[in-house]
C-alpha cells in the first residue's frame, strides 16, 4: 500500500487496520472507537474499470449483509473511468452505477457512508463515489474536477480564457476543492486531527436527504438548483 494512503488509515484506524490493497482498490474491515467500519475505495490516481467497480460493490453489499447500521468509508483518489475496449465490453457503465446503487441502497437501509477525497476526484470516478456518499470531505491538496479546463475548452469550443473568467465568477464551471465546497458537493477540508474529524462527521444527525442543493444555494455556489428542483417536486410549470 502506497505510504501516503497508508498514513491516512493509520491516522483514523491505528497499525493493523484491516484495510487491503489490491492493485489499486481498497477493501476491509477497521475498527473505529469500538465499532466497526468497512473500508471501500481507491488509491494512487487508479481508473474505475469494470473489475474494481464490481470489487467494491461487493464490499458495500457484505457490509449491509454482515452487519446492518455499519458505517462506511469511502476513499476516493481517481482518475475518472476506464476507457479500454475490454471496459467498455463489459459495460463498465453499467458496473460503475451498480456500485452507485449499492452505496444508495446502503443509505437508505441506515449505514452511514463517508466520503474521503485523497489526492485526485475526475469525473464519473468522482460522481460514482464521493457524490454517492451522506457526507464527502476532501484531504488538503487534494484536486476534484469533472473535466480539466483545457478538455472543457475543446468540448464547448469556447476559449480557455474566457472558460476561466467564467469559472472565477461561477463555480460550477470551475475545477478545485473550493469550487466543489461552494456548490455543496464537498462538505469540507479535514485537516489536523482526523480521527476527530471522522468522529464528527459520524455523530452528524442525517435523514437520508440529499443537500447538497440546499448547501449550494447557501453558500452562493448554485442560486436556483434547490429552487427548481422544489418546483419540479410540486409540480409546477414556471
């Protein structure tokens, strides 16, 4: 296991964690302030491919068969899906919402499921994981963007600098953690302590409710999403 991502596990669960790495998935069971955890995720930038989506989706379905309530911790650090002919084969689109289901259906029976962003969040890896869980944080340092600006600015044919200006005065448009704590897909930063930052995030009272859209609007990131999606629910037309 990668030295960076083994200090992170030893800082909240100790030495002999129970936490293994394969290639570059991470599965296991830690103890955490007399309870315990499942550990699901990813390490040193991997791509989601088929076999790791469905990997984890089996360590997320375990944990609601072994023990109902269980929190998890997901920790994510990836470069974005896999893009091989052999992925694509194997519906790697499809596994990769299988494993968004299951940390849904995990949810919704109870389990209290984190997000950890260590290092690198692109794209569909990061919306597949981070934005799947209650809760999602971010590692200072670390970098979340769904498409470098650069790959934007040849997708919408709209120059780089004027994509930049944008992105300075409209956060969704914008790559970075701070981007994505203003429009509420990122919680926060854990620094310092982060067994206690863990603590905190595992004593939050949650209902099973997204917010995002709400925590975005409040922190001046998406003004009229939560507003509109108030509107669809009532079933307005304007």
């Amino acid at each position: 296991m990668s030295g960076a991502i083994e200090r992170v596990l030893a800082d909240l669960f100790g030495d002999g964690h129970g936490v293994v790495r394969d290639g570059g998935t991470l599965t296991g069971v830690a103890r955490f302030d007399g309870r315990t955890v499942t550990v699901v995720g990813t390490a040193d930038r991997a791509v989601i491919g088929a076999d790791v989506a469905l990997k984890l989706a089996r360590a997320v379905l375990d944990a609601m068969r072994d023990e109902p309530g269980r929190p998890i911790l997901v920790i994510v650090d990836n470069a974005g899906h896999r893009l091989s002919r052999r992925d694509e084969l194997m519906a790697n689109n499809g596994c990769i919402a299988h494993l968004t289901r299951c940390l849904d259906a995990a949810r919704r029976r109870g389990h209290r499921v984190i997000g950890l962003v260590h290092d690198l969040a692109v794209s569909g890896g990061f919306m597949a994981t981070g934005l799947s869980t209650d809760l999602c944080f971010a590692l200072p340092g670390s970098e979340v963007r769904v498409m470098a600006p650069a790959a934007m600015a040849r997708v919408t044919k709209i120059p780089l600098e004027r994509l930049e200006e944008l992105s300075a005065a409209n956060p969704v448009l914008g790559p970075g953690v701070e981007n994505f704590i203003r429009v509420g897909g990122l919680e926060g930063v854990w620094d310092g302590d982060l067994k206690a930052r863990f603590r905190e995030a595992l004593s939050r009272p949650l209902d099973g409710a997204d917010m995002r859209r709400s925590l975005g609007e409040s922190r001046g990131g998406r003004t009229v999403a939560a507003r509109i999606a108030a509107k669809v629910r009532a079933g307005a037309s304007s």
